[in-house]
C-alpha cells in the first residue's frame, strides 16, 4: 500500500540517545598558566573552577593571571619574538602545519571538551569549530612563506607582541583565527580566553609544547574581563586584536589611543537574513535555522534579524515554526541535538531580560514546547513576529536562541531595513536571481554576505565588520595584513 507524501512528511520520528562518551578523555584536575613554553602557578592570580553549562558542575580548575602574571607572559613573549621572526616562513610554516595536525589528531577530545566547558552541540564542535580550527592552522601555515604575495608584493616585516583576547562561544576556533596569523607573520602572541571557557585553549597549549614550539612565542592566560582589561594595557606590547561585544571594544579602542598599538576589533552584529518571494523557501528555512539557532544563538553574525518579502510572510514562518518545532534541545554530548545549553548564567539572563523586553514592547513571542533539563542554562527555541524596526529585540544584539521577523514590500526597502542598525557584520540573502543577489549584496553595509547560504566559515575568506562591527579583516590573505608592518 502507498503512503501518500502528505502523510509520510507528518511521521515524527523520535531519536533514541546517541551520547558521545567523554571517557577517553584526560583532563587535569587543575591547569595551570602557560608561560614561557610551561604551566605555571599564577604569581599573583587566583585559581577558579571552569563549570559545564549543561550540569552547573565544575569540569576542572583553572589558574587565572593576575597583573604581574600578564607582564611575565608579555616578556616572555618580547624575548621570544626576535628570534621567531628571524626563522624563515618555511620554518614557521612547518610549526603551524605540526600545530594543524596535532589538533586533527587530537580532535574528538577537543570537541567534547569544548562542548563540556561551553554548552555546545558536540555535532557542531566536531564538524565545524575543530575542524575549521585546524584548517586556520593549515592555511597560514601556507603563507607563512609567502607574506609578501598576500599584500601586493611589498617589503613585511612582524608587528613583535600581539595580545589577543577572545570570546566564550567559539574558544577553540577563536583561538585559531588569532594564532594562526599571528604566527604565520613573526610575531610571538599573548592570547586571553574568556572567563567561562578556557579549557580548550589549554589544551591547545599541551599542542603547542607536542609541536616544540619555542617557549614565549604562545603564552595562554585564562581570567576575567579585568585581566583582559589589564593586558591592553601593558606597555610591551605592539598589537591588540579582540573579538567580543561591542562595548568591551571601545573600551579597549580608547584605552590604545595615541599608543601606536595596532588594533583589530571583531565586535557584535545585527545582521538581516533576508528571504525574497522567488527564494526556495524550504532552502530559506533551512538557513533561517541554521542562522540563528546554531551555537544557541551565541554567533556573532547570528541571522537575528529575519526579513521576509510581505507576499510570502505567512508561508515562511509557518514553515519555520514548523521545523523550529523538530529541533532537539538538550544534553550537548548527545550527537542528535540541536540547540545546547547557553553558556552562562549571565548570558542567560541577558537573554531573558531582551525578550522581557520584546514582550513588553508588543511584538507576539512563540517558543517551541520542549522539556528543558532541571539543572544546567536553557532557553527555548523562540521567534518574534509583529516586530518594529525600534524594538529592542530588532536593535539589540540578543546572542541567544531568538529571532525576530520583519517584513518588507520592495529591494529598497529591503536594504533599507537591513542597513538600518549600528552594527554591519553580515548578511544572507535568499533569491533564485542571481543578479538581484549581487545587486542587494553590493548595497549591504555587511562585511559578510551569503547567498542561499548562512553562517558558512572558511579560511581562504575575509571575515570583519563595518560600522559598529568592528574593523580589520581574519581569514584569507586580507587576514595577514593586521599582523604586517608593509614597508
Ligand atoms: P565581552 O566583550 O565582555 O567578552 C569578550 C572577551 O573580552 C572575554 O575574554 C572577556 O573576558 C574579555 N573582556 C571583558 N571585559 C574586558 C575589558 N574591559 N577589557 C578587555 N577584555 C575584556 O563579552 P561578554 O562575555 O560580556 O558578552 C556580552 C555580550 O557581548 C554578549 O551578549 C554578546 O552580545 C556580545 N558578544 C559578542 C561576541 C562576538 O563574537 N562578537 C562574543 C561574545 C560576546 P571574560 O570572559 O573574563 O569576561
């Protein structure tokens, strides 16, 4: 007997647990600070438990820098940088690929330890943050001898010391995106994880000693945002470069001011994830999901703000309620989940205060039905409509599980709505028209725009912002470029 594909498509098929053992691996108890090519006990800073975000339980604990820790880290990165850079880019080279590999081999351990310490799928950290982790290795340690072709044939020279602050929704790849220039070009780093996620930059700093590379040029030092605040401010140092909000990011640009630090600032976004009426709308859906619930939402160029073309408004997100509704919240070490535990407490409240907020400003809530787990950070799956442009929620970067839909008639007013923020990180636009594809992105104020796509990372590809996005570029040859002296 033939089902019809009316009813084959309402079969709901419920998944048995595929949890992914985190056995093998071998975390210390306590981690120390890496400096100078070891792990050190803090001089003068603290030592603080790292908590998974699924269970509220400690994973392990870690050593956070306090002042005179951060300058022994920037010294030993000043007495390690002349003699990296005097290596040649081959030999630099080799040490990025050992690095590229090392992370390849060590990469289910990474992956489940980055979904232990911050709440992500595991299905994401193993496809996406390890492995484009590696990838950023592997392709700047291609241009290491090449630096000069990747900014128009002229004379490079390093910047020397570089101190490098990242976020706590991709710690690891964050990591990558930072080193791995910074390296290929000569110059030694500092690198600062965020507070509520430094367990796999520790491990990257086991790597680190696996690839014998020299003490100084990497020294990794978790702790709070007032050791961050700290290392920007050391007198020895050459280059910042931050991703993180947008806040934190002028606060850093004004405490550089008339240092003659280079700075790069990868910041917040608001970005427009906009569906014309020729679009594939079950492709569309697929990227609206993709765009906003991956990495819970905790995504710089999350597609927070969805606008749809007025003719096929009620269409799209009648689908997309309906497939929001398939998604799997829970247990992040389970291999069929979706939407994972949102990285702390604090975020968590951020998240509700903002959708508080919408709720109070008028716009209609809907949040899939799902049971949540007893212990651990949660939000559901949630999509606004009836949002106005002045909304809160269509200003404010969320950073969380939450969209909130506009609408609009014509392209112009479609650009105009998409430009209509602080921020210009990035954009998706969904049409069959490829000219219109082009014609909108041209007119996008966005450093990113994907066509029938969303949130698709490669190393080859510049990635930054205008506007309140931040500035300079991480990724490809323009990624070099921040980390050069060109003569
Ligand atoms: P922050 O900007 O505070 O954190 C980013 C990094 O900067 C962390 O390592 C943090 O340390 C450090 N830091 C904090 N304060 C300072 C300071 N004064 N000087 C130098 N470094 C500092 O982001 P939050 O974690 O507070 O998140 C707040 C909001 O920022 C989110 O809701 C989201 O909207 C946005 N955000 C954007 C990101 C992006 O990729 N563009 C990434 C993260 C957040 P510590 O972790 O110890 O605080």
């Amino acid at each position: 007997m033939s089902t019809s594909p009316e009813i084959r498509s309402r079969i709901v098929w419920d998944y048995a647990p595929a949890p992914e053992s985190p056995d093998h691996v071998r975390l210390r108890d306590s981690y120390g600070l890496f400096v100078d090519g070891d792990f050190r006990d803090p001089v003068d800073g603290t030592r603080v438990p790292t908590l998974n975000p699924a269970t509220e339980e400690p994973v392990a604990e870690i050593a956070f820098a306090g002042p005179a820790d951060l300058r022994r880290a920037v010294e030993a990165g000043r007495r390690a940088q002349p003699g990296w850079a005097a290596l040649s880019g081959l030999e630099r080279g080799k040490y990025l690929f050992r690095i590229a590999r090392l992370i390849q081999e060590r990469a289910r351990e990474l992956a489940i330890v980055e979904s232990l310490d911050g709440g992500k799928p595991v299905r994401e950290s193993r496809d996406v943050d390890v492995p484009l982790a590696a990838a950023h290795f592997f392709h700047y340690a291609g241009w290491a001898d090449k630096l000069a072709y990747g900014v128009g044939g002229r004379a490079v020279e390093p910047l020397g010391v570089a101190a490098q602050i990242v976020p706590w929704n991709f710690p690891l790849l964050m990591a990558a995106w930072k080193l791995a220039p910074a390296l290929a070009c000569g110059n030694t780093s500092v690198l600062k994880p965020a507070e509520t996620t430094p367990l796999t930059a520790l491990l990257l700093a086991e790597i680190l000693q696996e690839a014998e590379l020299p003490p100084g040029v990497v020294s990794i030092v978790p702790g709070d945002g007032a050791a961050g605040a700290a290392l920007v401010r050391q007198p020895d140092i050459d280059k910042v470069a931050f991703t993180g909000s947008t806040g934190v990011g002028k606060d850093i640009q004004a405490a550089l001011a008339g240092r003659g630090v280079s700075l790069t600032l990868e910041l917040g976004g608001k970005s427009a994830n906009i569906v014309f009426e020729d679009a594939a709308l079950d492709q569309a859906v697929e990227g609206i999901v993709n765009g906003i619930f991956f990495n819970q939402g905790h995504v710089c160029c999350a597609g927070s703000r969805l606008l749809i073309q007025e003719s096929v408004a009620d269409t799209v997100i009648g689908k997309l309620w309906e497939r929001m509704g398939r998604l799997r919240v829970g247990d992040p070490l389970d291999k069929n989940t979706d939407v994972g535990a949102i990285n702390s407490l604090e975020q968590l409240e951020r998240i509700r205060s903002l959708v508080s907020a919408g709720e109070e400003e008028g716009a209609v809530r809907r949040s899939i039905a799902c049971e949540l787990p007893e212990r651990g950070w949660w939000f559901a799956p949630t999509v606004f409509t009836e949002v106005a442009p002045a909304h809160r929620i269509a200003v404010e970067e969320i950073f969380g599980p939450v969209v909130s839909v506009l609408t609009f008639r014509t392209q112009a007013e479609a650009i105009e709505k998409a430009n209509n923020s602080t921020y210009g990180l990035a954009a998706g636009i969904w049409t069959d028209k490829g000219a219109k594809a082009f014609e909108v992105a041209s007119a996008l104020q966005a450093g990113v725009v994907w066509q029938n796509t969303y949130n698709h990372f490669d190393p080859t590809a510049a990635f930054g912002g205008y506007k309140e996005s931040g500035f300079g570029r991480e990724g490809g040859p323009a990624g070099l470029r921040p980390y050069l002296r060109v003569t």
